[in-house]
C-alpha cells in the first residue's frame, strides 16, 4: 500500500500500537504510556512514546525513504506487522516497522444506497 495510506490510517489507531521500530531500535507499548504523532513537517514525521508528559523515545520517520508499505500477519496472535518498505536497483530494506494490534482497515464506509 501506499505510505500515505497506512500513515493516515495509523495515527488514527494510536492506542492500537504494540511496538514501532527501525533495524536500530524499537520502542514498545505498556499501560502507561502513550504514542503521539506529528507529522507538520513533510520532511520528518515523528513517532513518540510518552509517560504522562515525559518523553520515553522518539523515532524520526522519513517519508521520502519509503517506497511502500508491506502488510503481513505477526509471530504472536492478534498482531500485524506493517513494514515500511526502502527499495533502490540495488537494495530492499524494512526502513521501519509498525507493529499493530490489528489488521489494516479501510476508513471508507460501505455505499448504503441512494437517500430518497
């Protein structure tokens, strides 16, 4: 799928996060924390995982390293793994991967109809 998709369907599902990483590091979801997105500069989007008010990590995402993203099923029940996928002639790399509670879903609603 696109970035642009999974990005504006993923800050919208921000308590469904269980873990975001790049091949470095990865920070992990627990009752207390919480994940918060800014996305207001095109060249860097962030990914933010906060205790209360106190930043616990932070991953800088580059848009224009991503390529596509790739959707598979996880190693534990319940979790989606969506890898943002970096590709040049020469190499193909996960840049970055979001683990998620659930599968992708559409935010497009079902057509009901014509309204009399």
């Amino acid at each position: 799928m696109p970035f642009e998709t999974f990005w504006n369907w993923v800050v919208s599902h921000p308590n469904c996060l269980v873990r975001v990483g790049t091949p470095e590091t990865s920070l992990f979801d627990d009752d207390d924390l919480h994940w918060v997105f800014d996305d207001q500069t095109p060249a860097e989007f962030l990914v933010q995982l906060v205790r209360g008010k106190r930043l616990v990590g932070e991953i800088v995402v580059q848009p224009e390293l991503v390529t596509y993203v790739e959707a598979t099923t996880g190693d534990s029940a319940g979790e989606f793994v969506f890898d943002l996928i970096s590709e040049s002639e020469s190499d193909r790399v996960a840049a970055y991967s979001f683990v998620v509670s659930h599968a992708f879903e559409s935010e497009e609603q079902p057509a009901h109809g014509p309204v009399h």
